[in-house]
C-alpha cells in the first residue's frame, strides 16, 4: 500500500508559513538545497524544475495533495498547476470546479479519498501542505519528513493546524535525520501503528 507521507518545510517553533502565507521567510540554497534537488527532485514546482534543469523522473512521490491556500499560493506565483510533473488534487470546499485540466478537486471527504489514492499503485503520495490539511488527513498520515529551518517565526501557520483535539497523541519515530552547515535539519518520521 502507498504511503501519505507529509513533505514540508517548518521553523524550531512549528509554523510553515506566516499568517497571510507566505514562505519567503525560508532561506533558499545552502547545502541543504542540493540535497533537495538530489533527494526529492519531484517537490519542486515544475516552474523551478525547469529553470533549475531538473529532469530527474520521480523517485519518491507520484501524486501530490495540497489544500486551498497551499494551491492558492501557486496561483499567485503564475499557475494554476503546479505540480504538473504530478498526479495533483486540490482539497477545498469552496472551489467550484477543478482549478486546471490537470488538477482534481477533492471536495468532500479527503480522508476516504486519500484511502482510495493510497491503494492504487505507484509512488507515496505526497500531502504538500497546509497545516489545516494535515491536521485533517493526520489519521492517514504514515510519514512526516521535516525539513527543520533554525529560525523562530513567532506567530503564523502551524504545522498541523489548529483545529480541535486528538483523542490520543498520534506517535511517531526518527527514521533519519541528517543536518547541514546551514542549520537546516532534514528528520524523517514514520508512524507508530
């Protein structure tokens, strides 16, 4: 069975974008960029993909979830798709329609659908963002590889969000973790079932 895994950069304090969103704050390059490019070529926009000349195929993900305002980002930065190296959905209850051709509107129940997603075949399924989201879809959740940035944000969008309580802490253990001569720490985590 596929794995969801959540991919996703954070500060020391847990936020992943600020509170209008923005990820500007992130430092770009450093050595821990290669190992980006090198790791996980397939969660670079297309956009950079090209312009960086990444044609690697697609080690790790083949499909990629995001929620509204994750999508909402890319639309202000030109596209409304993109991922398009990827099998893209959008999870919203308030989009219409799907936002491109090539991205489908998951409107309702995500969780079920993810279940769906994760007994196809092919590569994990990576959840892209945001916090809301993940902390929606945190029961299918079966990896967070975190990319921990040593800065402090002090207010913002949190990892998981912010709605509700669980009925119990959902467990995790290391997988790896490796850290860079920029202070960006890459740890991987897999769920404790």
């Amino acid at each position: 069975m596929r794995k969801l895994t959540y991919y996703v950069a954070a500060t020391i304090d847990g936020f992943i974008a600020t509170d209008a969103g923005s990820v500007d704050f992130f430092p770009v390059g450093g050595d821990h960029g290669p190992a980006i490019i090198a790791q996980y070529p397939e969660t670079l926009p297309t956009k950079v993909r090209q312009v960086l000349g990444v044609d690697k195929p697609c080690q790790n993900f083949d499909t990629v979830i995001m929620g509204r305002k994750t999508h909402d980002f890319g639309v202000r930065t030109g596209t409304s798709s993109p991922y398009a190296h990827l099998r893209q959905f959008v999870v919203s209850s308030t989009l219409p329609e799907n936002p491109a051709p090539d991205v489908e509107l998951i409107a309702e129940n995500p969780i079920e659908r993810v279940r769906e997603l994760k007994r196809e075949k092919g590569l994990g399924i990576w959840l892209c963002g945001g916090g809301e989201l993940a902390q929606t879809l945190l029961p299918e959740i079966d990896q967070v590889f975190l990319k921990l940035y040593p800065m402090v944000l002090g207010h913002g969008r949190p990892l998981f969000g912010t709605a509700g309580h669980l009925p119990e802490p959902a467990r995790f253990r290391v997988l790896t973790s490796s850290i860079f001569e920029d202070g960006v720490a890459f740890i991987k985590y897999s769920r404790v079932r």
